[in-house]
C-alpha cells in the first residue's frame, strides 16, 4: 500500500513536469535563444537521473497502523469477519514496511522489537477472526494494543497510548457486514 502511494505521489509531481516538457515551442521561427558570454555561465550542478522517493517516517508509518487498528476494531466488533481480516493484514503489511523502512530507531532494533512484541498477538487476533470468535477477537485486540503499547515504553515513547477506540475514525464507511460476505 505504501509503495503504491509513494509511486503515486512521485507519478503526481512529475505530471506538471512531463507536460512542460512535452508543450510545444512558441516562439517565432527566427528567434534565437538569448547569448551568453562565457564568464556568466555557471557550472552545471549534478543532479540525480531519476527523482528523489519520498519514504514516510516512522510517526506517518504509525498513523496509518493506529487508524487501520481502529478500522479492525469496528469490524470485528460488528462481526464483519472479512473486514476484520483485510485491516489486520493491512496492520502486518505496514509493519513490514516499518522493519524494512526504520529497522533501527533510537539506536534500538526496531525491526526485532515488533517481531519479539507483536507477532504473537497478531497470531492470536487472526485465529480469532478466522474462528469468527466476537469474545476472542476482543481479547485478542486488547492483547494487541497492549503490545504496541509495550513497545512504545521499550522506544522510550511510553507517552504514547493506545486504547480501544470509542467511535469510528472514518464515519462515512460501514462496518456492518453484508449479505455476500457471510
């Protein structure tokens, strides 16, 4: 997902560039691109053959966990198990990245922390949706949030907590499921 949206955004700032490039030239026929004497010019600076990524942050990474942890938890609170399943794989996803990304952070093994914390409870919370188990399920989140809770103590961002959400963040999608999920 985030490779796909860094792809976009990068596809987004070249368009304005790819048009101009490719408008056509306006100017009379028997003009002549101004002169320049010599000692004017200045020496061309390197620039890189192919535009500069934008990798979001370890904090955009976390947003994006935070609000899929809200989505999974109004899926599975309404038993819309498919749901619930998709936004917990897009939680894994974004980890990934996160290891891949920021595998070091505060001169701590990010990547190994979120395996030793979390993927047990992420094993847990799937058998649960897969078990189409409501009491599991919230057990499971709980277990879940309390990891990453862990592991914001362990980074020394303790300051960040993570509950159970009281109200949806998106309030334009539903969670309720729907005659061809079940």
């Amino acid at each position: 997902m985030l490779r796909w949206l860094s792809a976009a955004l990068v596809m987004g700032a070249l368009a304005p560039l790819v048009a101009l490039a490719q408008a056509p030239d306006t100017r009379p026929a028997d003009a002549k691109p101004a002169e320049t004497k010599p000692a004017e010019t200045k020496p061309a600076e390197s620039k890189p053959a192919t535009p500069k990524v934008y990798i979001p942050g370890l904090e955009q990474f976390m947003n994006v966990i935070l609000t899929e942890h809200n989505k999974l938890w109004f899926a599975g609170r309404a038993r819309n198990w498919p749901l619930a399943a998709y936004e917990l794989g897009e939680i894994k996803e974004v980890m990934s990245d996160v290891q891949d990304f920021v595998p070091v952070f505060k001169s701590l093994p990010l990547a190994d922390m979120m395996d030793a914390v979390i993927v047990k409870e992420i094993a847990d919370l799937e058998k649960a949706i897969e078990a189409k188990d409501p009491k599991a399920f919230a057990a499971g989140f709980d277990r879940l949030t309390a990891a990453c809770n862990a592991c914001h103590q362990g980074t020394e961002n303790g300051f960040i907590v993570i509950k159970r959400p009281t109200r949806p963040t998106f309030t334009n999608q539903d969670y309720r499921p729907h005659d061809r999920q079940r």
